[in-house]
C-alpha cells in the first residue's frame, strides 16, 4: 500500500478517526527499572474529526489531552486502539511508513520560545518541512515559504531573522506557517495560545480561522481554557482524567451540559462581566484530580461528583449519544 | 474613610545595558479597609513591579524605586529601610503577599511546618508549640485535609492547588491588614483556580483583610473585585469601579481589550473577535506621547502632538487617561 505517494481516497468525510485508544506509560522501580505500574495517561478514547471541522479537546492539566494529540501525529506509538488517518490505520506503523504520512499533518505547539531552533533563520524553520519532504526546489523554495509568510501575516522582509528578534506573538505566526508548509489536511494545535498575551491571543485565533476557510483544514485545537476552545471548535470534547466524558457542539455544549464535570468546568470560567458574575452561582468541585496511575474504579469522575451512586463506583459508564451529536458518559443524565 | 494604603506617584526604573526602562512611571492607587480591588494589565505592564515596589522587595540595583510614596498607617514605607526592622514588620505580618509560581515561593528543602512556624515565631513572637498548633489550625482553615500529618510534608509532595493553599495560609497567618495577591491562579487549572478564589474571597471577608488582586485575567476581576485599575506601559490607564470599566470603558486599551477576550458561549458565528492590533510597547526610550498610540484605533493628530494625558475624571470613581472624547468612541 502506498498510500503515502497517491493521493489518499476517503471514503467518509472523517480525517481521522480514533478507537480505543490507549496511551500507558510505564511506571518503573529499583535498579533493574522493573514496571510496576501504569501511567493511564489516555484510557480508551475513540473520535471523528471531519473535514473542515475543529475538534476542541479541553481538560485539565494531566487529563491526557496532549498525549492524544501526540499519538495522532505518531510521535508516541500507542500502547491500543486505531489511529485512522485518511484511510490509513498509522497506529502500528513503522518510523519509514509514517514520515511520508506526517506530509498530511501539521502541529502547532504551546511555547513558541521553545518550539523554534533558535540558530536558526526564520526561512529555513519555515522552509524545513519542505526540503525534509522534498516538496520543493531550489528555485521555488524563496516563493513558497514567502508565500507561507504572507499567509500568516508577516512580512517576508524579515525571514532572514533568527527566532529571538520576533515577539511572542510572531513566534506563534511562524510556528503556524511551518506547519502548513506541507499543505496538511490535519493540524494538531496543542494549547497554541495559552502562552501569549491577552491582546495577541486574539489575533492568533482569528489568524487560525481565516487559515482554515482558505484552505479547508480540519483542527484539533488542544487548549484548557473553555472560552477559547469553544469560540474555534465546531464541537468539543471534554476529557477527565484519560477519558472523553462529553462531546458536543460548541453552541450545545455551552447551553446545555450534561457532564457534572462539563458543568463544574464551565462554571468555574470567569466571565468579564461583573453583572453576571456577581450572581452566578459556582460549583466548586472538592478535592483534586486523582493519580492517572491509580484512577478510581468506575467513573473516573466518581469521588468528586454529587450524583455518585455505588453503580458509578463499579461500572465504567460509556459515551451514549442522547441525540443531536451530544454524547456523555455518565449514567446520572 | 480613610484609605489603608495610598500610594501615590510611585516610580520604579530598571537600569538595564540596552538602556533605563520605566517599568512603573508615576502611579496612585489607594485601597480602602475591607476592600478589594484589582490590577490589571498585560505581561511587562508594570502590575507586578508596582506592588513589589511597596513591599519594598524591588532588587537594587538594577532596580530604583526614583519616586512615590507609600503611606500605610501614617507612615511612608518607601522611607524606611528595605532590610530594616521596621519594614520586616511590615512586609509578611500588616501586608502579606501571595505569588503567582507556588513552587517556586516555597523553600524545597524546607517541611511546610517550618515555613509556617517561622512568620508566625518572627512576627508573633509565638513560641514553637504554640506556632505549630496554629499552623495546623492555618492548614483546616484553608481546606487542606489531615492537616496533622500534611504540615510535616514537603513542598513537593503538594499538588499546584495545594500548594497554593499553603501560601495562602501563610499569607494569613498573621492577620494582615492587606493581602496582595499576584497572579495568584495563573499557574493553575481552572477549576482549581475557582476554589483558590473562592478560598481567598471567604478568608479575607472572615479576617477582614483587604485584597489586592494583580492579573492578566479580566474575567476573575470581575467576579471579585470592587475598583480595577487598568494598566497599560507603566501606568494606570483606567480605574473605577468594576461596573463603570466593564460597562462604560473609556480608554481604548480598555475596549480593546473588553473586545478581544472570547466570552462563554460564544462560538465565531456569533462573534468575532477583534483583536488589538501591534505588541505592547519595549519599555526602554518611550515617546513621550501617549503609549498606546501606535496600536489605539480612536487617535487623533491631538494624541500625536501632546504628551501622555494624566487621569481626567469622568463620574464618581471613574478616571481615565486618554485625549479622546469618550462619547465618539461607542
């Protein structure tokens, strides 16, 4: 199969698809570094992302929304479960199948200070995806990265600069142009705004919508921050603790949460308007986020929720569509 | 009512190679008994530098703290000496601070017992049994559980939020007058940021402290706060009462940044964000002409030729510091 060289065929409109898949690591002990245990960083997660669509997956820190993101572009080999990406099964393939496949794929990732080789001019970091792919010539290597800059709104004049004479905000615009380099399908967005100012992060996030109505791409926007993710994402996926909990429309999601976790999370964004804040009422979730090496029987969200019963303490609820797209793991809904 | 703290045209240079950047260049805020009220701006704006200037923690150099004054109970603490007994007194036990990183303001070699006991022996005179006593009684107070056994754990056998706890446990525990919070849930996950929150809120109205809170985050102000300061460049932009900023911004900072934050339920079919466009200003060799010029929407050839206006009343508490008429920016 070289489904790398020809133009892939899909046969739904999914980009990619995710089953099951799980993410351990191991946890090792003593000399001999023996495994004593597991990491559950993702514990059987399963997704659809679909074309020109923006998948938001929100969570707390440690809930393993970033390992999703990294299994997806294959920069861990996932302990189970199906990555589906054009047609392709890539979550068993070897390093030589899956460099040709990473064409399709773009990522943009939290900290543009370290995500950029500093000795390195801005052409060349903007460049390198298209020499490493070969997918440009010395004569057309200048027009593509300066169109590549243009797109995302810098002015070519400055591509022989080294990362440290851009701002933050410019960082994150170049981090982006190299990622859509190749002309991916997919770009996986881990957390892209969440290390840039107030005033610079609208920019970025205007800048990633533009992006994709010019060149239909579909995201996974990883973020933590609801309001965020939700003004990007045509749906979202709320994750606990290595698991989806609810996935809906960003409208539905907002106006109608299931989940108590969502509903905790969604009550606990601040509002910038006082008179909405100063009466809404706020739950305040107790405790704190178990270990993903030693998460509860059942729900994993069981010793923090109200509507706990012993069912949730025993049976691990499963995502059930309750109609609309909206679907929610929890027995209590 | 008199104000606790009144800080007025306080001014706090870095010397630096490149050249002198005035981090804070000329603010006054008060803050009432029992009030709480918030500082908001941008990384680099000064919000940080301001407060540490009062507590007189600024490191010298390549800081200088040129000019201002601090008056807290009748007394300048700008005059008294950084390292001296007088303003020791004051820094930990009459206004406490809480920091943004928890890990890093926690000593990691220390039991959080001895970083307890020790604000509580040097500025109580407490007696070590008594002080450990007290520390645990801190600990219940701020949610932490079996605080008997927790307070002999190291700092990073905490979690973010617990840790945050501890300082502010800490913070309290010698019944201040005034609480500076400084980004004090930026480091942590939202929901745990609404318990923090919620913890200081509960434990500055039972000890009747008053609340400095200094973030980026526009949205926690709003729930918590009674005046905000808006500060822009080393300066304070805009204040008033959180109604009059969030409901009446005058100073196109203000709006901008109303206008770029995406609120809770909305998606980008409802609304589009409007960015505010450029970076903020490098600090070093300012015009004198007003700094947000170069990125305000609103100039006239009136912000070009004059010099960076001071605040002009507008209605009650509500100041702003721009040219413009308020009225043609709606």
């Amino acid at each position: 199969m070289k489904a790398a060289e020809d133009e892939p065929v899909i046969e739904d409109e999914s980009v990619i698809e995710v089953k099951n898949l799980k993410m351990y690591f191991p946890i090792t002990a003593g000399i001999l570094r023996r495994k004593v245990g597991d990491i559950k960083a993702v514990d059987d997660v399963s997704f659809k992302i679909r074309k020109n669509e923006t998948l938001g997956l929100v969570g707390e820190s440690g809930c393993g929304k970033t390992t999703v993101g990294r299994c997806i572009l294959r920069l861990y080999r996932p302990t189970s479960g199906n990555i589906i990406f054009m047609g392709t099964d890539i979550s068993r393939l070897p390093e030589d199948r899956i460099r040709p496949m990473r064409i399709h794929m773009g990522a943009v990732f939290q900290d543009p200070y370290g995500s950029l080789n500093p000795r390195q001019t801005a052409r060349n970091i903007v460049g390198k995806p298209l020499k490493t792919h070969k997918l440009a010539g010395m004569s057309d290597f200048s027009t593509r990265v300066t169109e590549l800059f243009n797109l995302v709104g810098l002015n070519p004049v400055m591509m022989n600069r080294v990362p440290h004479e851009f701002s933050g905000g410019q960082r994150q615009r170049l981090a982006i142009a190299r990622a859509l380099a190749c002309r991916p399908s997919l770009v996986v967005c881990d957390e892209p705004i969440s290390a840039l100012d107030v005033s610079i992060q609208a920019q970025i996030i205007n800048l990633l919508e533009e992006i994709q109505d010019v060149m239909g791409l579909t995201y996974l926007f990883i973020a933590h921050d609801l309001s965020v993710v939700q003004h990007i994402s045509t749906r979202v996926a709320v994750m606990y603790l290595g698991r989806i909990v609810e996935v809906t429309n960003a409208e539905e999601l907002y106006s109608n949460p299931l989940h108590p976790y969502t509903k905790a999370l969604l009550s606990a964004v601040p509002i910038p308007n006082p008179h909405i804040e100063q009466t809404r009422q706020r739950i305040v979730l107790k405790g704190e986020v178990p270990s993903p090496a030693n998460p509860p029987r059942g729900c994993h969200f069981h010793p923090r929720c109200e509507l706990a019963t012993t069912e949730c303490m025993e049976i691990k609820p499963e995502l059930r569509d309750i109609g609309n797209g909206h679907e929610v793991a929890c027995f209590k809904v | 009512m008199e104000a606790l703290l009144n800080v007025e045209n306080l001014k706090t240079y870095f010397n630096t190679y490149h050249g002198q950047v005035k981090a804070v260049d000329g603010i006054s805020l008060y803050i009432n008994p029992r009030e709480t009220i918030g500082i908001v701006g941008e990384s680099g704006c000064g919000k940080s530098v301001s407060m540490l200037s009062v507590m007189q923690l600024i490191p010298t150099p390549p800081g200088e703290i040129v000019d201002g004054k601090a008056i807290f109970d009748g007394n300048d603490l700008l005059e008294y000496d950084a390292k001296g007994d007088k303003m020791c007194s004051v820094r930990g036990g009459k206004i406490a601070m809480i920091f943004q990183e928890p890990m890093t303001s926690l000593n990691p070699v220390l039991t959080i017992c001895r970083q307890l006991t020790e604000t509580l022996e040097w500025h109580l005179g407490m007696d070590p049994h008594a002080a450990r006593l007290r520390a645990i009684e801190l600990l219940k107070l701020v949610g932490i559980p079996e605080a008997e056994k927790r307070i002999d754990a190291y700092p990073h056998q905490f979690s973010g939020g617990m840790r945050q706890r501890v300082m502010i446990a800490m913070a309290i525990s010698c019944n201040p007058e005034i609480l500076i919070a400084d980004e004090p849930t930026t480091a942590l996950d939202v929901t745990t940021q609404a318990q923090i929150m919620e913890l200081m809120k509960k434990t500055t109205e039972e000890f009747n402290t008053s609340l400095i809170i200094v973030t980026h985050n526009i949205g926690v102000v709003a729930r918590y706060a009674e005046r905000i300061y808006v500060m822009y460049a080393g300066r304070i932009v805009e204040s008033g009462l959180s109604y009059d900023i969030f409901d009446n911004p005058c100073h196109p900072y203000t709006i901008g940044l109303l206008k770029c934050v995406p609120q809770l339920g909305e998606t980008r079919n409802t609304r589009k964000l409007i960015p505010i466009t450029g970076m903020p200003p490098n600090l070093i060799d300012m015009e004198p002409t007003c700094a947000f010029l170069p990125r305000c929407t609103y100039k006239n050839e009136r912000c070009e030729r004059e010099l960076w206006p001071p605040l002009r009343h507008i209605d009650g508490k509500h100041y702003v510091a721009c040219h413009g008429d308020i009225r043609e920016k709606k």
